[in-house]
C-alpha cells in the first residue's frame, strides 16, 4: 500500500512532491486547479516535465488528481454540467500528462430531484469526458450520503458505472470516512471483509483503483462528511487498522485528506501513524487466522 497524503501544489507541481516527501508519502494527492474556481491551471510543457523529473528522483510512487468540488456531473443546469464536463476533460488531461494514477471524482448530487435521473446525467457526463480524453483513469469516490450526493451506496456506485458505459478506465476510490458515514461499520475485519465481498458481488475488486484514509467526527450512517484524524475519530485506531490492512487493498495508493493539528492537512508524524496501524491490522488479522485454524483442528478431533 502506498500511503501518503493530499498536498498543495502551490508555487509549482514540483513543490507537491517537494512537500510530499517533507511527510514521508509513497503516494501524493493534489487539485490540479483551485478548488475554488472554474477556471483551469494552465500547465506548459517544462512544467510537466519538471514534475515527471522530480517524481522520478523521488521516493514517492504516485499521484492522484482529486477533481474540484465545484463540479456536479448530475446537475439538472446544463450551464453547470457543462462546466462540470470541461473542468472534468482537462483534469483527466492533466492526468495522463503527469503520469497520475487516477482522478478522483465527487459524481456529483441529485439535490431534490430524482436520483435515477440524476445517475443518468451523471453518466452521460462521465463518459463524454472519458471519450475526450485518454489514459488516465477515473475513480469514483463513495460519498457518505449527505443531501442527494451520489455514490452513498455499493449499489449507487454499480449504477453510475454502468450509467458511464462501464468503461475500463473507472475504478473507485473508497473513503473510510464516507464509508462509515454512510452506513457501513469497517471498524473489524470482518465489517471490512463484509464490504468488500458486497464490492466484488456487485461491482469487481478489479475496479478498486484507490484510498481516502479519514477518520470520522460523526457516529455511523450519520451521513455526515466531517474528517477526524487518523485514529481520533469514531473509527478509532482498530477502525483505521482494520481499513489500512485489508489485504485487497495491497498495491493501491491511500492518501490522507484529515484536517491536522493545525488544520493545514496531514502530517509527517500521521502519515507514520498510519504506516503503523497498517502493520497493526495485519497483525490482528494473523492473529485471527491462527485462532480460526485452531478451532477448527480441535472442533475435528
């Protein structure tokens, strides 16, 4: 697993992996334009180049581009679904230009409409910026369920896929926060080992492309999206340990998006607490094992 966290790319793309590697990340996250505004960052050549140079001269293993929270591919306003689509278009772009290993996309809300309807239009968004772009794959991230967001569900998740075409390049990411929030109680191995096997019924472990390690402010199926850090939230350490060691999750990236003591992110201090309390959940889930093999060799004599 590549643990790291979302960083700001401020001053220059350089600078993201400048400050990834001040938190000792395997894997950085950043917006590749203000999360504030329409408009897009424009990026040169040498500015690329000097990003692939110093990922390559670095410890750090991958990027992934998180889209901006202004877009709704849902939205029943054609004037922002189509904003949503171009802003979408060009941070798949980036994407492939950098060599990112997926964006990160919010899939938008139904607000008070129809959530059928609003998985519909969210897919024909999807896939016309799939279809203007190449390369670079698409994440959908789970959503905890506040208002009409889409996402809050395996099931909502399945639906958006197969709304977007089913197209190879969409993959999840999954949110501990939002997966709690929305219902599903990861804080054991086996609340986590029952939500994967609901994924790979409904959807294919083969789609899970990437990690949000967040803890949560607010109690489960609360449909709250408030962050906490690593281990001080509702999930406690056992919670984050149990999500960090699921062995289906090997391989991917897990970046951190917790507000920090000083509410500027993720530290290099809870970066390593995370490192930690992945080895921590593998050793519980040894532990289990042994004892299930026990059991079962003295239940057969």
């Amino acid at each position: 697993m590549l643990i790291g966290a979302h960083v700001s790319p401020a001053g220059g793309l350089p600078k993201a992996v400048e400050r990834g590697l001040e938190r000792g990340c395997r894997a950085i996250q950043i917006f590749n334009q203000s999360p504030r505004m329409w408009k897009a960052t424009p990026y040169r050549d040498e500015d690329v180049a000097a990003f692939r140079e110093a990922m390559d001269s670095s410890a750090i293993d991958a990027v992934l581009i998180h889209a901006v929270y202004l877009l709704n591919c849902a939205s029943d306003d054609p004037d922002i679904r189509a904003k949503s689509l171009a802003s979408l278009t060009n941070s798949l772009r980036v994407g492939q230009a950098i060599g990112s290993s997926g964006v990160v996309l919010h899939p938008g809300s139904a607000k008070t409409g129809h959530v059928g309807e609003a998985i519909a239009r969210a897919g024909e968004t999807i896939r016309e910026a799939l279809a203007d772009s190449e390369g670079c794959p698409l994440h959908l991230e789970n959503t905890a369920g506040a208002g009409g967001t889409l996402g809050r569900s395996v099931e909502e998740l399945a639906g958006l896929i197969e709304a977007s075409g089913g197209d190879e390049r969409i993959g999840l990411c999954l949110d501990s926060c939002h997966l709690f929030a929305s219902g599903y109680d990861i804080r054991t191995p086996a609340g986590m080992d029952a939500t994967i096997a609901e994924i790979a019924s409904k959807i294919g472990l083969e789609r899970l492309g990437s990690l949000h390690l967040n803890d949560s402010q607010t109690a489960l199926g609360s449909n709250r999206d408030r962050h906490a850090d690593v281990g001080e939230g509702e999930l406690g350490e056992d919670g984050c340990a149990a999500f960090l060691s699921t062995p289906e999750f090997e391989g991917l990236s897990c970046v951190l998006e917790t507000p920090g003591p000083d509410r500027k992110g993720a530290t290099a201090e809870e970066v390593a607490r995370a490192v930690a309390l992945r080895e921590r959940g593998a050793k519980m889930r040894t532990k289990a094992k042994k004892a299930k093999k026990a059991r079962a060799t003295t239940s057969r004599r």
